[in-house]
C-alpha cells in the first residue's frame, strides 16, 4: 500500500543546517508531511520555489531544533 501525504504542518522553527568546505549555514525548514502511515517528513524550500527532503541535499548536515540555535 502507498502512503499518501494527509496534512502539512508548519516548519515551526525548525532549522536546517548545511556545509560546504568553507562554512556552515541554516535555512529554515518550511514544513512537515503527514504520511497516512503516521510518518513525517521536513520540507526546505530551494531558490526555484521546490520543495526537497533536506537529507536529499549533499551538503546536509542536521536538522535542529527550535530550541538548539
């Protein structure tokens, strides 16, 4: 069985941390997938407008939560 996207909840905070060989950055996590499974997934968004799992990216490092910065 497929899982299927149920609800979208806000980043809330949350950030995302990325390298590369020079420095560190955050970017701000712009939501959540709710699965039917019950899983949930955060979402970035790229300079296109597209939303990417931040893990997808080779330069992730984390994700960090609201109260970690």
């Amino acid at each position: 069985m497929n899982s299927t996207v149920v609800a979208v909840l806000p980043g809330a905070g949350w950030q995302v941390l990325l390298e590369d060989a020079n420095s560190k950055w955050t970017v701000p996590l712009v939501g959540w997938l709710v699965w039917s499974t019950g899983a949930t997934s955060p979402r970035i968004a790229l300079e296109d407008g597209s939303l990417v799992h931040p893990t997808d990216l080779p330069n992730f490092v984390r994700l960090v939560e609201p109260t970690n910065r």
